[in-house]
C-alpha cells in the first residue's frame, strides 16, 4: 500500500515516535480483553519502537469491582508487552466506581479509582502525581509533551468530567486564571508542544467546555489529540462521529482523535502513532487494529497554517 511505503520512506528521519491509545471502555471483561490483546499483537507486528505510550482515559467501565480489576490486571500483563513506559490520565467513565457507589448506592467513601491505584503501583506505568493536578509537562529534549487530565478534590467533593465540574462547582479551585496560566507554561518552554487530554479544545468532538478557558492557545502548541468520542458512534458523536482531524476554533492547531480502542460502540480497534521528524514535521499514522492497515497518515510541516507574507 502507498501509506505503508510513505511511511517506511519516512522512518530515517524519525526522532520520536509514540503511540497514543484511548477508551478501551468495557464493563465485560471478555470484550475488554479480545480489543486491548488484538490491539498489542498489532501494534508489536509493526516493528515501530515507541518512546512512550500516551492513554488518555476510560481504561474500563463500570462499577463491578471483579470485573475493574480483571481488566486492569489484562492490561497490565498486555502493555508489559511494548517496551516503553505508558503515561496514563484519566477520562470520565475513570470515576464511574465512585459515582456508581456515592450517587446510586449512596454509600460514602472517598474518590477512588480502582485502576489508576492499582497501576500506580507498576513501575512501567506513570499517573498523575494527585487527584487534584489538572496539568503537568514532560520534556523529550527538543519538544515538550502537555497532559490535560480529569480531576478531583481527595474527598470526592468536586472532579470534572466530560470537561465540565461535578459535585459541588463552588469549591473548584481552578478559575479561568489558572487555566491562562497553563497556556503561559507552556509558552514559555520555548521548544513545540504536543498536548493530550480525553477531550478535545472547542472545535473538536464532544469538546470539553471547560478548555474553553485555555484559548487562546501559544504558537508553539503544534497539535492536540484526545479520546472521548469514539470514531463511528452516532449517539455520542452525532453527524460528525467520523470525523478525526479538526482545528482547533479560530486557530491554525489541528487536533487528532485517537478514539477508540474498542469496536463495540465504535467501527473499528484504533490508535494513532505520532511520529516527529528531524525538520520538525508531525506525521500522524491512523492505525485500525481490526483490519490490522493503516486508514490514513496525516503529515503536518512545521509553520503549516501560519499567515504568508503579502506580496505588492
């Protein structure tokens, strides 16, 4: 195929190279395991090593603590697999124990999610620090990566999901300022700047509107990639549930969905591999796990969408 060609064409210039994963969402263990296994035996079929591994939320779903476990333990033992470490933050259905249990069962215990604790534990595996970090940075040297996680109050008295507070909004501690101050953060790396969250900027599906507040976005944020609304399923994502490539609202920035890792609600078992070139340039390599090719690849120069110079 002409992508498979492109893209071996274009593995001499590669100086990065990660593979981003979201929304694995099963409740049924069996379901859970049969997409995360075909989705590793793909991907190491590649014989593209990863620096690391993005996964953007929803890793399970539901409230069955035996079945939580079940699965998070599947995919601990799969992702032992790839040689690289795995940067997880979660996604909304991340807190469906919790809200099952204080909302529906009306039992009062503190904001837990079962699988973020367990894999906190696995040395291959990195989360947030707390509940409560709504943003951190990682430096790759000559790029940055930013990570835009749901959050929570300890205590469970607020956390956000689907980009919005829950609980009691009037004890949220991150005003708009704050948000501003983030987009400062990472102006003032100084090097380009990819961002990942489960949600998208607005322009995106199923945005999150509380990112509202991040715009404007600095020049050297080059391209954001979230889950959340997985490729195919019209009752979430409505008449633009196929859509994967978006800008973002009144800004050159194009933002990538990587959604999903499951073909139950979605079409098809995928992911997507960034790679970053030695001239700066972003290819971006659609891979549907089901049919085990490559759907699209996407590549983006450095300076793409910035104004031209007029000319008399």
């Amino acid at each position: 195929m002409l992508i498979d060609s492109l893209i071996q064409a274009a593995r001499p210039k590669v100086r990065h190279r990660i593979w981003v994963i979201s929304d694995l969402q099963q409740a049924l263990p069996e379901r859970a395991t049969h997409c995360m296994t075909r989705a590793v035996a793909d991907f190491l079929s590649l014989d593209m090593p990863v620096e690391l591994v993005n996964y953007l939320g929803d890793s399970v779903e539901g409230a069955n603590l035996d079945f939580l476990m079940d699965m998070t333990e599947m995919q601990i033992r799969e992702m032992a697999k790839v040689d690289a470490p795995v940067y997880y933050i979660p996604g909304n259905h991340d807190f469906d124990y919790y809200c099952f249990n204080t909302y529906r069962d009306h039992k009062d215990i503190p904001m837990t999610i079962p699988f973020m604790e367990r894999v906190r534990e696995v040395p291959q595996w990195h989360v947030p620090e707390d509940l409560t970090q709504m943003f951190f940075l990682r430096d790759l040297g000559d790029i940055a990566l930013g990570y835009f996680p749901d959050h929570s109050a300890p205590d469970g008295r607020w956390f956000t999901t689907h980009g919005e507070v829950r609980g009691d909004p009037g004890f949220y501690p991150y005003r708009r300022d704050y948000y501003r101050a983030c987009m400062e953060k990472i102006a003032a790396v100084g090097k380009p700047v990819l961002t990942f969250s489960h949600y998208s900027f607005p322009g995106g599906n199923r945005e999150a509107p509380l990112f509202r507040q991040f715009l404007p976005l600095p020049e050297n944020l080059r391209m954001h990639f979230y889950g959340h609304a997985h490729i195919g399923d019209a009752k979430w994502a409505g008449k633009d549930c196929h859509r994967k490539i978006s800008a973002v609202d009144d800004h050159a920035i194009m933002q990538i969905n990587v959604a999903s890792l499951e073909n139950y609600r979605g079409t098809a078992i995928r992911s997507v591999i960034i790679e970053w070139y030695e001239d700066h340039e972003i290819g971006v390599l659609f891979r549907n796990h089901t049919l085990h090719c490559w759907d699209d690849y996407l590549l983006v120069r450095e300076g793409d969408g910035q104004r031209a110079p007029e000319i008399d």
